[in-house]
C-alpha cells in the first residue's frame, strides 16, 4: 500500500495497493477515507491493479476551496479514473460511494467496465429503520454552519479517539472482527484530521448533498443507464443502510446481490477475506470484455 498524490485541480490523495491488469478504483463513503479498503487491497489486486482516492475534504484530500458535494466528487471521481487509473475501470464503492460509483457508471458508462457496490447508499423508496443516533447526526447534516459548529463541538467534548470507537460500533456487528492494525490506522488518521480546518464543513456538505439525493424520486432512470454488470454486496445487520433496498434494486434491474449474514455497513473492514472472496469470485466470472 503506496501513499501517491496527484494533482487534479488541486491535491488528491490516494493509496496504490499494486497489482497488475486492468484498473479497479474504490471509492469510500460518507466521513471515510482510502484507508477503508486496507484489509482488501491487497486481495482485490489479485488480477487487477487497485487504486482508492480519499475524496474532496476526507482522508487526506483537502478541501480548499472545492465541494464536497455528490456532484463535485463525482466529477473528481470522473478526472481520477481517466487520468490515474486508466478506463475502463472496475469501480468498487462503499455506502455514499456506491452511489458515485452508479453516477459515474450511469454517466460516463465508457469509463466504468463493472461496478461492485458494498452496502450503497442508493434512492429507493421504502421504509428506514428508526435508530436514534442515526437520525439524529443526519438531522444536524440539514442546516448550514450550525452543522459545522455542532461537529466541532462534539469533537472537542468526545474526541478522536471516542468518535472512531462510537463509529465502529454504529458500523459494524462487532468492531473487534476489524483488524487491529486497520483499527490502529483509522484512529491515526481520525487524531490527524482532528487538528484540520475543513473536516467539519467536508462532512456537513457532503451529507446534506447525499440526504437530498437520496430524496430524489427520478433514479430509475439513472439506474437503467447502468450498462455494465453490478454486484452488490451488503451486510444483513446494516444499520444505516437496509439491505432490504439493496434487495429490491437487485431484483429490479436485474443486478447481483450477495447478503452477508451477521454482518454490519463496513463488510470490507469487518469481514475483509469473505469480502474479497465474494468480489474476486463475481470478477473471475465475468466475460473478459467487460472485466477489462
């Protein structure tokens, strides 16, 4: 795993996990970073070489000026694949990721030869679970700069290291399945980001931007341009997102989905080798043409 940064309208950060043949980007979601796929980069680059970005304003991608908006890092997205990985790609996406990887496949399908979705935070309409702490953080996402100055108000009462235990534990089934040593990583970086000055508006605009998205009623049509295959692979015990809408979107279009019993939001951290043998499995499976 090799720390690159390229410049693409500014600094992105993101991590070379080596490998050899056809390109495969994966992409993080809400409040996370190219450090999610530590436990199965390695494994993915098994056939392929495997690139992940930290997006506009997470990991270590600043903000600056930009947005973190979907729409902005889906365009980042978009420039990252044509001038780093090489279309067309594999492209991986977890949770908000899921859904720039379906926006990127949907728009610029000649850059996107399949699409593997981990637990997408995708629109469709049905019921989500009441879980109160939950809801209460994406209440706060809606309104601008008191969202910001909540963010850093809890950062200063709780701190990093309370935040990223907090985390795991609303994102996994059992946060001790992560490795210790991606455990250790993420604390590392969540102590870094913790003195940075555009964390909290990072992760304001990017979850107002998905909240609103995800409200959106017109996706169908988004989800039809989708040309090449999809996987999706989503964890049964899913707090955030339920694996019920991921059910539904497969049977709809027609698109792969493996459930993981027992299993929480995080499947590439909490369960790293069934994660990368569910995927690898899907990709050897696929025609040459379109896995390349």
């Amino acid at each position: 795993m090799v720390s690159r940064t390229v410049d693409l309208g500014g600094p992105v950060h993101y991590f070379d996990f080596g490998g050899s043949g056809p390109p495969l980007v994966c992409v993080h979601g809400l409040g996370g970073a190219a450090l999610n796929w530590m436990a199965v980069g390695a494994g993915l680059a098994r056939g392929h070489r495997v690139l992940a970005p930290d997006l506009r304003g997470f990991g270590k991608t600043p903000l600056g000026s930009h947005s973190a908006a979907i729409d902005a890092n889906q365009m980042l997205l978009d420039r990252f694949i044509r001038e780093v990985a090489g279309s067309p790609s594999v492209v991986v996406g977890h949770s908000m990721g899921g859904l720039l990887a379906t926006l990127q496949a949907a728009r610029h399908p000649e850059t996107v030869s399949a699409t593997a979705l981990a637990d997408p935070a995708l629109p469709w309409r049905g019921r989500l679970r009441f879980d109160a702490p939950i809801w209460a953080f994406f209440s706060l996402m809606m309104v601008p700069r008191l969202a910001e100055w909540q963010l850093r108000r809890r950062l200063l009462r709780l701190g990093p290291d309370r935040i990223s235990a907090q985390t795991l534990t609303i994102c996994t089934v059992d946060p001790y399945r992560v490795p210790p040593e991606a455990r250790q990583a993420h604390l590392e970086l969540a102590r870094e980001r913790a003195g940075l000055p555009d964390g909290e508006r990072a992760l304001a605009q990017a979850a107002r931007s998905l909240l609103r998205m995800l409200t959106r009623r017109s996706f169908s049509q988004l989800y039809e341009r989708v040309r090449g295959p999809v996987l999706i692979v989503h964890g049964e015990r899913d707090r955030l997102v339920p694996v019920e809408f991921s059910l539904a979107i497969g049977r709809r279009y027609d698109w792969s989905v493996q459930v993981l019993p027992d299993v929480g939001h995080i499947p590439m951290l909490e369960v790293p080798d069934r994660f990368v043998e569910v995927s690898l499995d899907w990709l050897d499976r696929l025609p040459r043409a379109q896995a390349v």
